[in-house]
C-alpha cells in the first residue's frame, strides 16, 4: 500500500535510499532509547522498510535489463537477496551482542549499503546479438 503512493513523490532510487535511511534512523533510535519496545519498533523497521524498497527495485531492473535476460536478472537478484537474509541472520545467531551493538551494527551496515547505492550509477544493459 505504501509504495504506490511514494512513487508518486519520490523516484525508485529514492524509495530505496529512503528506506535504508529509515532502517539507519531506527537503528539508531533503538540504540538509544534501549529496552524490548524499541528492539519491537526496529524489527518492524526493517521489516517495512526492505517491503517497501523491493518493488523499486524490481521497477529498476525491469526498465534496466532486456525482456530476454528479465528472468536471469530477477533469478540472481532474488538469490542474493534471500543469501544476504541468511547470512544477516546467521551473523546475529553466531556472534552474541548487546542489543545496543546489534542497533548499531544494523545502522552501520544499512548505512553502508545507502552510500554504496549511493555511489552505483543506474545503467541500461545492453545484449549484443
């Protein structure tokens, strides 16, 4: 429900910025308010946020990538999609931290993954025959 109303304000590329700032921003609130109800209001985050962002980025790859390669292109970003879910998730079962790190580890990495976006030029692909 919500991005069909962001995309008319905003462009794909922002949506998925804007939800790697939200992430980063709850991270960052959840570090320092601490307690259970901000751990319960950051994995709403960055449930919503990914949710939100993963439309645009379908939307990116389907103007970017040829109807020939659509399914390639989709099979591999879904794979690594779902590959960097496990490994998040296995990181945060093999090494305990205080919830205060893990906040901030959260932040730190989606920040990261915003100035990388950030820094990644939008290009078409081009299939030679």
């Amino acid at each position: 429900m919500l991005v069909p109303r962001l995309r008319k304000y905003l462009s794909e590329r922002q949506i998925i910025i804007a939800a790697l700032g939200t992430i980063v921003l709850g991270g960052m609130c959840a570090a320092f308010i601490g307690g259970m109800f901000a751990q319960a209001v950051l994995t709403f985050v960055v449930g919503v946020g990914p949710t939100g962002a993963k439309p645009a980025l379908d939307s990116i790859v389907q103007r970017n990538f040829p109807p020939a390669l659509l399914g390639r292109a989709f099979g591999r970003l879904e794979t690594r999609l779902q590959l960097t879910w496990v490994i998040a998730a296995l990181i945060a079962v093999i090494i305990p931290m205080p919830l205060r790190i893990g906040d901030i580890a959260v932040a730190g990495a989606c920040a990261f993954g915003g100035l990388a976006y950030l820094q990644v030029r939008e290009r078409p692909v081009h299939v030679s025959a």
